[in-house]
C-alpha cells in the first residue's frame, strides 16, 4: 500500500488515499471504468474512475444526431483490444480502488486493483505491460516507483513490439462499425434464427438493449421477445420518469448483461424493431425478469419467441402467485373460487355453439361452459344486411358455424371432458355495452378431453377466431398463446374461416308445422324404414326436433305408442299447468339423446305436420325407456305395434315399482292370477353354454354346448371355401341388416350382420356366433356365401341377462361387476338355467353356474358387494330371492364394494343409480 500512499501525498500531503471498494459496471474504454456499490433497496450509486498516469486510444463515436457539421468517429489503433483486455478482467468483478486526483471538473484519477486489497493485479500495469495503453510520462516524477514501474513496463512492451508498439501501426485493429442497417426485416431473416455472438454495450431499460453484433460489428437495438418492463417516459422537456420498478428493472438486466459475451437470437423485426432472445451462459434473462416481476408477458411478440412461450407464462405465473414487484397488487381471475370449483370433471350434455357446451357435474347440476379467448364464426359487414326478410338461423346461415357446431357435437357430447376455469366474465347490461346486447355471467375454461384442448383444435380448423385483449387484461385462457400459433397455422393453411375458397351453403328446409310439405315427405320416410337423424331440440319427454342429414330438412318428432306427461305451456285461456313428472321425463329424454345421432322409423303424422314414429339410440326404444322408468304410459295405439310387447312388459314392471307415475297405482286382485302363480313351481333345467361375450350393460353371449360341433364343422368349411375362391376386396358394398362375412384381428373370417354404416372406411358390424361388436373398413367385410348362411346353422350367439340382479347406473361401479364377469366366465364353459322372460328387454333372464364347483356366478357378484337384489314378486321364486337377499346382507354388513359407506338406500340420493 505504500506506493497508493505515495501517491496520495503528492497530490493532498494531509491524507492517506483511502482505499473504497466496488464492483465494475461498466468499462469506458481502455482507462475508464464506472464502479458501483452494493444494492440496498434499489440501484446502487456509481462512480466513474480513470487511471491514473496513463491513456488508451479513444473508441469510436458516432456522429450526434441532428447535428449535420459532425461526423462518425472511428476507433483509435488498439482502443477496442484495450477495452477487450479490460473489460474480460474486470467487468462484473469485485475491485478495490483508491482516489488520487480529482478535477475541478469532477474528474476523479486514480489506481484499480483486482480484488479486495491492494495485493492484486493493478489493471493500469496489466494494460501497459501488453502494449495496450501509453504512460503520461509528463507528470511523471522520479521519486514515484509506481509510476517508475510503469515507464519499466512500458519500456519492455515497446521492446517486444507488443500492442501499440507493433509494426503496421495497427490499421487492422480498427472495427469497421455499422450503426445503421438498410433493411432490417431481410437482416434479421438472413440470419435464420441462429444464435449470434454479441456483446451489450447499453442497456436502455429492462427489456431494451443496444447489442455490438460479432464479428461483422454491427450495432443493433435490440427488444426482447414476449416481454415488457417498466419504462422511462419522456417528458415534452426532455426528462424521463421511470414508472414504477422501471430503475430496478433495468438494474436486473444491466447488472447481469451490460458488457457481457451473450449470444442473441434475433427472432422477428415487424415495425423497424428488431426482437430477439439473449441467451447467457447463466440462464435466459427474458424468463428471470418474468419470475421476478420485473417484466409482464406481451401477446404481439410471443408469438414469435422461439424457446417455448409456456416457459414464460409459468415464470409470469410464478411471479402473480407470489405477488412480487408490479404484481404486488394483482387478484387472480379465479381468486373467489374454491380449487373444485377451479378444476372438475364433467359429462358434455350439449353443444350450445361454436364456442359454448352445457355440462353435468358430479353433483347432478348442470352448468353453461364458455371456451375461454374464442370467438365462434358471426357474420360481418355486408353479409348482416342481407336478406333482412329471411328469417335468420345462425346455425345454417352463419358460414362454418354448423360446421364449428358439428366438430364440438361428434368429439364431445356425451362424453367426460376435463375443465379448468380460466376466469369468470362479469354480466354485462344493455347500457353498459352501448347498444350491444347484454350478457349474463360467463364462466369461461379450458376444456380438455383425452389430452386435446378443445378451443385449440376449433381454432387450428379455422372454425373459430381468438379474442385480441388490452395487454392489461389478464382474463383470458391459460393456453392463450398456443391459441394464437393455432391461429396462425390455421391463416397459413387457409382453414375454414381464412379460407380463400367459397363459403359451404346449408340450404335446410324446416318442414315443422308444414302440413303439406310434411304429407309430400311422409311417404318417403314411411318407405325408407329406419332413418338417422340427429336430435337438435327437445320439446319435452315425447316432442323432438330432429335434423335430417340425408334429406337435409328439419321435421318435428312424436314418439308413438306412449302417454308422455305434457309441460306447461301458453294457451289462449292462458298458461297450462305442467303435469306431474313432465319436467322430469323431458331431462330424461335429454340426457339420453339431445344432438346424438339416432334412427327413426316414421309411421303416420298428425294433423300440425309433426312426424310420429319410434326413436332408436345405441339399440335403445326411446318410448320403451320411457315407460320403463316409469315417466310414460302406454297408449293404446301402441296395440299394432311390434314393440307393444316390450312396452306393456316395462309397464307392468314400472306398475309393481310404485314410482313417479304409478307412485299411487293399487293393483286390483287377481284371484285366479294369483291361484296359477302359487301352484307354479321353480324348473331348474340347466344346461351347458360357452360364454363369448360380456357387454357393457352385464349382459352376455353364450353358446350351447351341444351346438358346438356344428358351429365347428361350418367355420371349417366356410373357410376352405373361402381359401379357395378368395372375396375381390372392395367389391361387396354394405347395407345395414344385411349378413356377410368379416375378417377378424386374428386374420380369419367370421360371420357377421351389418348394424350402422358411418363411412365406407367405418362399418359397425356384429359377430352373429359370438357376441361381439366392431368397426371395420368394407374392405374387410364381403358376402356371406349361401350355404352358410343363417338359415343353415342360426346364429350361435343368444344374448341373456342375470336374473335377480339390479345392473348398477353408476358407471364405475357397473364397470367393477362387468370386469369382475369378464376374469370368472368370459370364454369358460358355465351352466345356464332360464328363470323368467325378460324385462324391458328381449332376452331371457337366467341364472349361471360354474360348471365345476356349481356355483352360483349371479350370487357371488351379490355377496361380493358389487349388484344389488332385484326382488321379484312371483312366488315360485321366493326361495331364490331369498337366497340372493342373504348374500345381499352378508356383503352389506362386510361393507363390500358398493356397501363401503353403509346402507345408502336410505338417503335421498343413490350414488350408485340404483332403482329404489
């Protein structure tokens, strides 16, 4: 320290020079630093200090804006390698210092030490040792070893022809500096987004850089991609406020880049700005200043960041829970809700619009669910003023809406879509919005199913738009910026709405009340036998809208041979009071067929133009259904039916039930009745079946034993004659009802009926001698060769239900008892006894042994706690259903499965669905 010592006394021979300590912010140039303090609640103070006794070549200058008479200065030999050497030495290093001199001008000399003390490197003899700077050997004196030291080095430096003192007076360490590029745009796109080597010599404000770029030395203004910080606003006299965390924004940002070797990807320069990415060794500062709320996502340059635009909401996201710095204020959207009500599981029960579904929850309730940041497709400019006299059904008229209607329709109805609420809209009125329609509430989310953000795949079709907001408005989806790039693939693609091509034409005639219209289409309907439609409105229990996508018209449908209870409704006498269950039997025929394709058979019409026939969905009657649940009667014009058989069986069971419509039914006695069933007895005739199939709904297929040799012999046959004649693949075309022949996973042949046609590359078809159920291509499927056909050996395949047991409504715990059905009898040879007709359904109800250990299958699903007892009234099956009630007992007092909670059949609510 003597020589500092010295030093000082020369200049103020009443002090010791002081020795302060800092940390290099910057680096002027070969003999300039600006060293600042530590930060303490907020930017640090800094200070400028020159070294003493010696001088390094001035950096270039660029001539000042608006001033004509001044001119670019270049670099002086060597002044850049001298900053270089300099600059990689100290910059962002703790240095200690000591002030010497300081001018009237404020100027302050003086020696910089590398370090904590005066022991390390002194950074003036470093530059001089290396040739990169000259010693003022004016003011030299020869009492100084310090500054005798640096002549010393200086002398060794000009004898080694280092630096300065080379030959070729150093012309070629001069940069050649660009401060101006002719076309930006073609710049930054011929650089293809590779990472480029740079240098950042300023730092305007957070998110701001002015970037040297290596090693064609351009200088480059540079904003980061996806972000905005806090800035300083210039006033008309030329002063800056900062706004608020502007000066501690830009702090974060110089004090890790100003003057460090970054790398930048220049992403995208719209408007003259160039954006890019600056990559430190030490992490992405885009993502820093986010995490620590320094800085807030920005949609118009998201879309072009290239490191994964999800990173930076999580960082945003990050910094909002914590409530850091300019988000110590911010409420999120979702802040009033209670994490079930954030995020739940629910069943799509329809499609409102383009970008609306109604949804059940768990709880039974249903919910109106908006897409979050989609807007559905809506007619503009002209297009609303045409045809003014037309009535307007924005679902046919509105170009891609039924499109947009039909993708969220066939994906998501009746299906379990994951939600997550991303912000509820405030309801809006009329004067509030100025002229524009007011609103209700709007609970808008993000809907998933299987992975597939909903919103996205409408968008990336080019079925709907996204929704533009103020950079403030944090109301919006969570997946915002995938919304965008979705959008942006679809405008490059020309999908759907951004497509140069001409708008699909629905022309959908609405025959509903069309007398003649309907009586001109009634035969053709009559003829065609079952027709698909799908179901666009429920009326009420029995009354429907369907679409007709072969005929392209809308009709009005009555379900035939039933008594529906009717809703209220205004009559010219005034409003007509709903029937009892009315209510409850049109959310029945809702949820069960609401914009679901079905089939219907039309039989007559009434005098309004409103079709009647019977209404099939997925094998289920609607009317039968109906009936069975005890929400419809049957009519008597149900008599010359052949469905009349199903009905009045349902009914009857519905009778004994005692529930909603017949809940004050009392059956008339039936002295003979009940004489024939008290001497009927139980017949156990069991014979020996081979199970094939276990379907959803706990029926299954069997086979008979006996039969088995015969089914054996004409597969053998069938396929050697096959193997001989091979089909033409393509050639059969398929017909629904019709029987062929289909070829299986396994590669062989099976025959098969025809049950829906979807498209030629979709056929559903049934395994007529097995059971089971598939979709194939036509390409698999050709005719059914006459000599095996049905009337050969019938179909192998009968379907049963179990007697005595309660199918469970509760679709998780109906899927436990199929499963369970599925390991003990499917492909297993079993004993089957038939017990009584069926109920509800054609098939017979039986009972099943195991064939070795002759127990009963039925029975051990009960006393397993999976099914419930359905308890029949018939005598001559008492000691069955006793039987089945013990094991009921046995599994309720175990708490099995269903009974786990106890006896819940004394509730209100059946959390498994059963019948009470």
């Amino acid at each position: 320290m003597a020589s500092a010592v010295t030093a000082q006394v020369q200049s103020n021979p009443t002090s010791a020079p002081q020795l302060q300590r800092g940390i290099v912010k910057m680096v002027l140039s070969g003999c300039a630093v600006i060293v600042r303090g530590q930060p303490r609640g907020g930017p640090p103070p800094e200070r400028q200090i020159n070294l003493s006794n010696i001088r390094a070549g001035a950096l270039a200058r660029r001539a000042v804006q608006g001033q004509p008479d001044t001119k670019d200065t270049p670099d002086e030999p060597w002044a850049f390698q001298a900053r270089e050497f300099m600059r990689k030495k100290v910059i962002g290093k703790e240095v200690c210092f000591t002030v010497e001199n300081k001018t009237p001008q404020g100027r302050e000399y003086g020696m910089v030490y590398l370090g904590k003390d005066t022991s390390g490197e002194n950074i003036a003899e470093s530059l001089v040792a290396e040739g990169l700077a000259t010693v003022r050997r004016e003011g030299i004196r020869g009492n100084n070893p310090d500054q005798a030291r640096l002549c010393d080095l200086e002398d060794q430096a000009k004898s080694a022809k280092k630096g300065l003192w080379s030959e070729g007076g150093g012309s070629h360490t001069i940069r050649d500096l660009k401060y101006t590029i002719e076309n930006p745009r073609n710049f930054v796109d011929s650089l293809h987004q590779k990472p480029v080597n740079a240098i950042i010599e300023h730092v305007r404000d957070g998110c701001m850089v002015r970037a040297l770029l290596l090693p064609d030395c351009y200088l480059v203004t540079v904003m980061l991609s996806g972000v905005k910080c806090p800035t300083f606003k210039r006033e008309a006299d030329g002063s800056e406020t900062p706004e608020p965390f502007a000066a501690e924004a830009k702090f974060f940002t110089e004090s890790r880049l100003l003057q460090r070797d970054v790398q930048i990807i220049l992403e995208s320069c719209p408007n003259q700005v160039i954006l890019g990415t600056i990559l430190h060794p030490n992490g992405n500062i885009t993502e820093l200043l986010l995490k620590e709320g320094f800085a807030r996502c920005v949609d118009w340059s998201m879309a072009v960041y290239t490191q994964g635009a999800e990173k930076l909401r999580a960082a945003e996201r990050s910094a909002k829970e914590r409530k850091v710095r300019i988000w110590k204020d911010y409420v999120a959207p979702t802040a009033n809700l209670d994490q079930k009500d954030r995020q739940f599981v629910a069943k799509v029960m329809q499609v409102v619009n383009a970008d609306a579904i109604v949804v059940k929850l768990n709880s039974g309730e249903y919910k109106t669910i908006h897409l979050s940041s989609i807007r559905p497709p809506r007619l503009e400019g002209e297009e609303k003023n045409k045809d003014k006299d037309k009535r307007f059904r924005p679902l046919y008229d509105i170009p891609y809406m039924f499109e947009a209607r039909e993708f969220l329709r066939k994906k998501l109805i009746g299906k379990k879509v994951n939600v997550t609420v991303d912000y509820i809209r405030a309801a809006t009125s009329a004067m509030e919005t100025g002229g524009v329609p007011a609103f209700p509430e709007r609970t808008c989310a993000t809907v998933t199913i299987g992975g597939i953000n909903i919103a996205e795949a409408l968008v990336s079709k080019g079925l709907a738009t996204v929704i533009r907001y103020r950079q403030d408005d944090d109301q919006r989806s969570s997946h915002y910026d995938e919304l965008l790039a979705a959008e942006a693939r679809a405008i490059k693609n020309g999908k759907g709405l951004h497509s140069k091509k001409e708008v699909p034409i629905h022309r959908v005639a609405d025959i509903s009340g069309e007398t003649q219209k309907a009586k001109q289409f009634l035969p053709f309907l009559q003829r065609a036998g079952r027709s698909e439609a799908v179901v666009e409105y429920v009326f009420s229990g029995s009354r429907l809208k369907l679409y007709m996508p072969k005929e392209t018209c809308l009709i009005t449908f009555l379900l035939a041979g039933i008594e529906c209870p009717r809703g209220s409704r205004n009559m010219p006498g005034g409003m007509q009071v709903a029937e009892p269950y009315s209510e409850e039997a049109m959310l029945f025929t809702k949820e069960l067929v609401l914009q679901r394709e079905v089939e219907v058979e039309v039989e007559s019409m009434d005098k309004a133009g409103n079709f009647i026939g019977w209404l099939h969905i997925e094998g289920v009657n609607l009317s039968v259904a109906l009936v069975e649940n005890a929400l419809s009667k049957v009519h008597f014009t149900a008599e010359r039916s052949s469905y009349y058989k199903s009905l009045v069986s349902v009914e009857e069971t519905a009778r004994q039930r005692k529930e909603k419509l017949w809940a004050n039914y009392e059956e008339k006695p039936k002295e003979e009745v009940a004489q024939l069933t008290e001497e009927k007895e139980r017949v156990a005739k069991y014979r020996s079946v081979y199970v094939t199939e276990i379907t959803d709904g706990m029926h299954f297929y069997a086979q008979d034993v006996e039969t088995g040799t015969k089914l054996e012999n004409l597969m053998e046959s069938m396929r050697g004659e096959i193997a001989a004649q091979p089909p033409v693949e393509g050639s059969f075309a398929p017909r629904r009802g019709d029987f062929c022949i289909a070829k299986f996973a396994d590669g062989e042949w099976y025959r098969a009926r025809i049950e829906r046609i979807e498209s030629p590359a979709k056929v559903h078809v049934f395994y007529i001698d097995y059971g089971n159920r598939e979709i194939l291509s036509s390409t698999r499927l050709a005719a059914l060769p006459p000599a095996f056909s049905t009337r050969t050996l019938p179909p192998q395949a009968t379907e049963y239900a179990f007697a005595f047991i309660q199918v469970p409504q509760d679709e998780d715990a109906r899927a436990d008892a199929v499963d369970s059905l599925v390991r003990d009898i499917q492909n297993t040879q079993c004993l089957l006894n038939v017990e009584y007709s069926g109920v509800g359904v054609v098939c017979p109800h039986v009972t099943l042994q195991f064939a070795d250990s002759k127990d009963d299958v039925g029975l051990g699903l009960v006393k397993e706690g999976l099914v419930m007892v359905d308890v029949r009234k018939e005598k001559y099956l008492q000691k069955m259903v006793t039987e089945y009630l013990n094991g009921q007992e046995s599994a309720k007092s175990a708490r099995l499965n269903i009974w786990r909670y106890g006896d819940f059949r004394d509730d209100d609510a059946d959390e498994f669905g059963y019948r009470r």
